[in-house]
C-alpha cells in the first residue's frame, strides 16, 4: 500500500507542476530522493526547469489519466455546452459491467448537464460518465477514440496511443511521462479544465431521477480530510491499474 501511496503521489507530481514552456536543463538537481514508480517528473511552476526526471520517454500506460485527454476533446468537440443536457442509456450502463471502471449511481434515463458529466468523468473518474461522454461528443466511442488519437498526433504526443476513453488497460494504449507534460501543458490553457481541475467538492443539483448530491475530487493531495492534503495542490488527474502501477 505503501508503495502504491508513493507512485499516485509522485503520478500526481507530473501534472501538479506543469508550466507553459518547452522542456529545458535544471540548474538545480533534485539529490537524495527515491521513488517507486518506474517513472516520474517534477517540474518548477515559476521557472520551467525540469527539478527531477526518471525514465520520462519510457512506454507507460496511463489508467485514468487518459481521462486528461478525453477531457480536451469533449471542451473542443463545438458541442460542450455547460447546461444543455445529456441522458445515460442501459446501453451504456451495460457496457460498463465487469470492466472494472468506477461507476457513479446514476439510472437509466437520468438526465445531467455536460457539465455536470465533465466533473464526474474528470474528477472521480466514473467509467460509465466516461462513456456516454465520448458517444455524445464523438458521435460514437469508436469516433472519440479517433478524436483522440488525432489530437495526440496534433500535440506531438510520439509515445501515445489510446484505445479506450477511460483508461482500462490494453497493451495497446499506452503513453509516456513527457507526453502527459505536454498534453497537460496543453489542457490547462482552458479555463473550464482548469476550473474542474481546481475543485475538491462539486455540488451537482437535483436531476429528473435524483435528488442533489456532492462529489469528492480522487486527488487526495486536494481533499483537506485526509492525510495527504496539500494546500497548493491543483489537479491535475489520477488513476490506477494493477497493470499501470
């Protein structure tokens, strides 16, 4: 557990101090540090300068911080709309079944606002929000997919390949610490993914099947009930599998 603990913080660390600018040399070297995870960046948010690198263009794979890139195509699909609403299907929740994903309690037919949808697939990470998202931003999942893969391809994301929105594991979606630099880089400069980012509770309202209900951010470094709290952590996304690490 404890290992586990080490590698979601040092996971975290990755996204937490990003900056908008390329890669560069540090002036300042990180000494007397060990981390579990096979990879690992930290990076100064002031200055640009990459603190401490391990294997960082080495093949990974992402779990659910593939959810950093299905976040970008659902705020760049020209059909976000904060209020409009989207329904969950059987269909979907059908899919869902025996994937291992976390689910949210949502019932077929109950309908929420993509904005709604954008917290509970970029904050706790809901498999099935996941899905309906990608086949109502990408007209199917099989569509989004491709969305994705051309996005990475347009960032320069060389060590990325995804097959699946969520994250499950699949020897065939993988990606690299440098290019979860990049692609977050690239995130943060929308203002709604960073807003998302930013929250630890989200107050989602009454539906037409539910009453109102609050959701907790995953990111423990951001959940100032636990142990792990850090004041000036902002997002960015977590995630596991036994297979990721």
């Amino acid at each position: 557990m404890k290992k586990r603990i080490i590698s979601f913080i040092f996971t975290i660390l990755v996204c937490l101090t990003c900056v908008f600018s390329p890669l560069t040399a540090s002036a300042y070297e990180v000494t007397g540090v060990e981390i579990s995870a096979n990879a690992g960046l930290l990076a100064s948010l002031d200055t640009g300068e990459i603190l401490y690198s391990k294997n960082i263009s080495e093949k990974i794979y992402p779990a659910s911080i593939t959810k950093i890139m299905t976040a970008v195509i659902i705020l760049e699909s020209g059909l976000y709309n904060p209020d409009a609403k989207v329904t969950m299907t059987q269909e979907i929740l059908d899919m869902t079944l025996g994937t291992g994903s976390a689910v949210s309690n949502l019932v077929a037919g109950e309908e929420i606002t993509h904005k709604d949808l954008l917290h509970l697939v970029l904050m706790v990470s809901y498999g099935d929000c996941t899905l309906l998202a990608a086949q109502t931003f990408g007209g199917s999942i099989d569509g989004f997919i491709e969305k994705m893969n051309e996005k990475a391809v347009e960032l320069g994301l060389s060590g990325t390949n995804y097959t699946d929105p969520s994250g499950l594991h699949n020897e065939n979606e993988y990606t690299t610490v440098e290019d979860i630099y990049t692609l977050t880089l690239y995130a943060l400069k929308n203002e709604t993914f960073k807003a998302v980012c930013e929250t630890s509770r989200y107050a989602m309202p009454a539906t037409n099947m539910s009453g109102p209900r609050t959701i907790s951010t995953t990111n423990l470094m951001q959940d100032n009930t636990t142990a792990f709290y850090y004041q000036y952590a902002k997002g960015v996304k977590t995630g596991y599998t036994d297979e990721a690490g």
